[in-house]
C-alpha cells in the first residue's frame, strides 16, 4: 500500500495522478483520500515511473497505523518526519523523540530537526543530506493516522535544472516545467507524436524529449524556434539525449502548411493576451474572453486538421480573477463545434494571480 504525496494544488495533482497511472499501466486503486494524499495499492512499477509526475511531491510506502506502526520502519541512524493533516510543532517534536525510543535496540539514531521548517526530502537532499530517511504521518480527521516511509520523492535538481539553467529563459511568459510535466500526463497517451504550436523557447518540447516521445513544436516567431533550438540543444548535451524535436516557424492557425503527419495530442499554452495591471471586473473579463476566444476558434480549426481521430488536446485558455472576487471561467460551447469533447477542466494559479490557467483536456472525435 502506498500513498502520494500531493504539491501545492491538490486538486490538480491527484487528477494528473489517475491520468499517470493509466498512462503507465500501473493499475491504480484508491483506498482513502485527504486535500493533502491519496493512498492506494498499485503496481510496483508505481515507484519506477514517479519521476514523471509534475504534481506530486513524494511516495510513500505505508508501513501501519497507529503507534503500533513506529515498531515497523526501516531503522536510520539520520531521520526526519513530516506531518501531513497535522501542522503541531510538538507533536512533530514528540513522533521524531518516540521514533528513536524504537530505534534504540538497534543503534544510536539522530532527529534531523531543522529550525522553524519540517523537513522536506528535496530539501534535505539540497543540503546535503542524501541519506536522511523521512518517516511520513498522514492525519486523518479523527486523529488516528497512518505511518510510512518516503521511497520516492520529486528530483529537486532536475526541474530546476530544466527551468533556470537553459541558455534561454523567460520567467514570465514561460510555463514551469512541473506544470508542462503535468500537462503531458494529462494526455494519457504514453507513446506517439506530439506537437506544441506555440512552443515558444520550448519547455513543453523539452518535456517530450526527455520521456522520449516523437517531438514536434511550432511557433509564428522565428526568433522564438531560434530559442527553442538552443535550448533543446543545451538539454540534449547536458543529460547525454539521442533524441531532439522538429521544430517549424508556423502560425498556430495554419498548421496543416506545415506538418504532413497527423499527431496523438496537442499540449500546448498559447497566447494569453496583453499583462493584466489589475484585477478585471466581471464585464471587463467577459470582454478580455470573448476577443481572445475569436483567436482560439481558428486555433482549434486548425488542430482537427493535424490531429488523428480521438486524438487529445492539453490547452490553457485564460481565466480571470475578478476585482470583486471569484473567478470568471468562459464556457466555449463552440468546441463542441469544432469536434471537440472535453473531458475535464481544471485550474492552476497563485494567489497573487490575476490571470488564471483554465487548464482543457479536450478529445478530437475526428
């Protein structure tokens, strides 16, 4: 039995995480849920493929319940807790001091206890601390909890690597690449072409790539695929890739002129009008949607021109943050239209956010 570990929007994350598990074949079952995991029984396979997800923060292998459960962890002579349902200093303090009480047959064990902060794996290993185990505490509403062991946890070099250390970087206009990790998983589609028509300096491209799948991006400005290139350049000779991405100076409207194939999905973000200086009123949002969606409607055209039937679609519409709260989310019954079923929506954003990703996985019934 395991469970996952879900990251700063859970909704999204356990959503990519059913889409990841049948992507992979990992034969998933939920047990029990909370905002903060989901435990489950799966394929071992689970923990092969868990460097895949973009939403996820660690997997956990679930040892028991209760205290009764402290008696069944792997004994470490360097550890830490996390608590999750829970966030009490003290009880984290007194889990930490019991773990070692149990440890003490077997050998001198150490509390890693950081100040202020619980300790998170990633952060551990950013400090150098690669050999810490993480004994793991989900709370459920009554009070009883479950105990287990982080097995797994989000490689923090790596997307950081992919973020900030690529020749060409722009923090604002790009997606991060947790968010275009998630968006391929949303696909469900495990191998097969994908295309990105609005690639960019390409981090959904770079993506593709490194789960070696057929890579194909796009974009109507040639200094952006001259970006992009050097980019996926960088990313092939830093990590030793045989593979790369095709690359075409297109405009997202007229794809068929430029690609012959037919492709298994589309993951794209595309442009999402003008930086917002603050929040919209509802009227003002209904505007800023419906002038935007005009560009959309020949976009998607365009797609059920390349795509293969059932083929899928990951694609950021904007949503807006209202001056007098809530949020304004644009129905586009046009797609219906166009041959497109939507099979989910979901949202991403900060809270400091004005504009909010209205994430669509769309199927082309062709």
């Amino acid at each position: 039995m395991y469970a996952v570990i879900f990251g700063k929007n859970p909704k999204l994350s356990e959503v990519e995480f059913y889409s990841f598990s049948g992507r992979f074949g990992l034969n998933v079952r939920p047990i029990e849920s909370s905002r903060y995991w989901l435990l489950f029984t799966s394929s071992p396979k689970v923990g092969r493929y868990f460097h895949w997800l973009g939403g996820a923060l660690k997997l956990v292998r679930i040892v028991g319940e209760g205290e009764e459960a402290l008696k069944n962890l792997e004994y470490s002579r360097l550890f830490t807790v996390s608590l999750y349902g829970r966030g009490d200093w003290r009880l984290w303090r007194k889990l930490g001091s019991e773990i070692k009480g149990v440890f003490k047959s077997e050998g001198p064990a150490k509390f890693f206890k950081p100040a202020k902060v619980y300790a998170m794996p990633s952060e551990l290993i950013l400090k150098g601390f690669p050999e810490v185990k993480d004994f793991v505490f989900l709370f459920r509403e009554d009070g009883n909890f479950l105990v287990g062991e982080t097995v797994k946890v989000t490689d923090p070099f790596e997307l950081k690597k992919l973020d900030v250390e690529r020749p060409v970087q722009k923090p604002i206009l790009s997606i991060p690449p947790r968010l275009a990790r998630i968006m391929v998983n949303l696909t469900e589609i495990r191998k097969g072409s994908f295309l990105d028509p609005f690639c960019g300096i390409g981090t959904v491209v770079q993506e593709l790539v490194l789960q070696g799948l057929n890579a194909y991006g796009s974009d109507r400005d040639p200094e952006q695929i001259k970006a992009a290139k050097k980019n996926l350049a960088w990313l092939k000779r830093e990590l030793h890739l045989k593979n790369s991405a095709h690359l075409e100076v297109c405009d997202a409207r007229k794809l068929k002129r430029c690609f012959r194939q037919r492709f298994d999905a589309i993951v794209t973000e595309p442009y999402l009008g003008k930086p917002l200086r603050r929040n919209p009123s509802r009227g003002e949002a209904i505007k800023l949607a419906s002038e935007l969606d005009r560009f959309y409607y020949s976009v998607l055209e365009s797609f059920a021109d390349v795509l293969r039937r059932k083929g899928k679609v990951v694609f950021v519409f904007p949503a807006y943050r209202l001056s007098g709260g809530g949020i304004y989310r644009k129905e586009r019954r046009w797609l219906g239209k166009l041959g497109f079923e939507v099979l989910g929506r979901y949202t991403d954003y900060e809270e400091r956010h004005k504009l909010v990703r209205d994430i669509h996985v769309l199927r082309y019934r062709g």
